[in-house]
C-alpha cells in the first residue's frame, strides 16, 4: 500500500520543509529554516506547532531487539570463538 502524502495526512513532510535535506544544509541554514536559537532550542510555541506539523518525534516500527535476544547471540558467538 502506498504511503500518504503529506495532503492526505495533513502534515508536512521535511522533504517539502526545508530547501535541501538538512544534512545537506549548513548548520545556520537549518537553524533559521526552523526559526530556533542554538543556545536556547525551541521556544515552547514552536515545539508545539512542529509537532502539529510534522508528528511526535518517534522512531518508527516496533521496540526493537530484546535484550536476551542479543546477550543470546553474543553468547553464541563467544562460544563459536572458544570452541575452536
């Protein structure tokens, strides 16, 4: 299924945000685009208004790898490596 553009959704996307991709911007560029300070970060307004744009700032997909599942590779690989 196709995603939905940022006029079905209704929110922006950075794509049509900023100029260019924001690693591609220098620092200064990014900052004034988002209208922030540096030293300060987002006044409390604006925040809110980026997160109506754009979303709550979270990872997509699920949780992640659980830690027994790592520890359990490792261990396996540890093993594999004394074994020999």
């Amino acid at each position: 299924m196709p995603a939905a553009n940022a006029a079905e959704t209704g929110t922006a996307t950075q794509a049509n945000f900023y100029p260019k991709h924001p690693f591609l911007t220098p620092a200064e560029e990014v900052r004034a685009c988002l209208e922030t300070n540096t030293e300060t970060g987002l006044s409390k307004a604006k925040a809110a208004e980026y997160r109506t744009k754009f979303g709550d700032n979270k990872l997509s997909g699920d949780s992640g790898v659980k830690w027994y599942t790592v520890l359990g590779k490792q261990l396996a690989n540890a093993m594999i490596l004394v074994s020999r």
